[in-house]
C-alpha cells in the first residue's frame, strides 16, 4: 500500500444559540464529531480539522 494525503474542504452551515460566534466554534470543536472511517482498500492512519470561522456579513 502506498500512502496518500487528501484533503477536504467542509461548509457547515448550522443555527446556534450563541451569541459569539467563537463560543458556536469551541463547542463544536470538543464536543461534535466527523469521521472518516476505513474502507476495504482504503485504511485511515490520520486526519485532523482545521478550524476557521467566517462572519455572515450584516445587511
């Protein structure tokens, strides 16, 4: 097996309670989940998520 490295660009749009939107990020960083699991070709050794946060642009 040869080693690869992908990369994923994921757009989560969500509603939240809070009113800061780095209070919304660091809730979701320890307590949500994305997983990428291994496949029958395909074995995963690592992955992690970089977080950024973008501000919906007031009107």
């Amino acid at each position: 097996m040869k080693t690869e490295e992908l990369f994923f660009i994921v757009r989560i749009e969500l509603n939240t309670d809070h009113e800061n939107i780095n209070d919304t990020l660091q809730e979701m960083e320890k307590q949500s989940r994305f997983l990428m699991t291994d496949t029958p070709h395909v074995k995963v050794i690592n992955s992690e998520i970089l977080t950024t946060k973008t501000r919906t642009q007031k009107n």
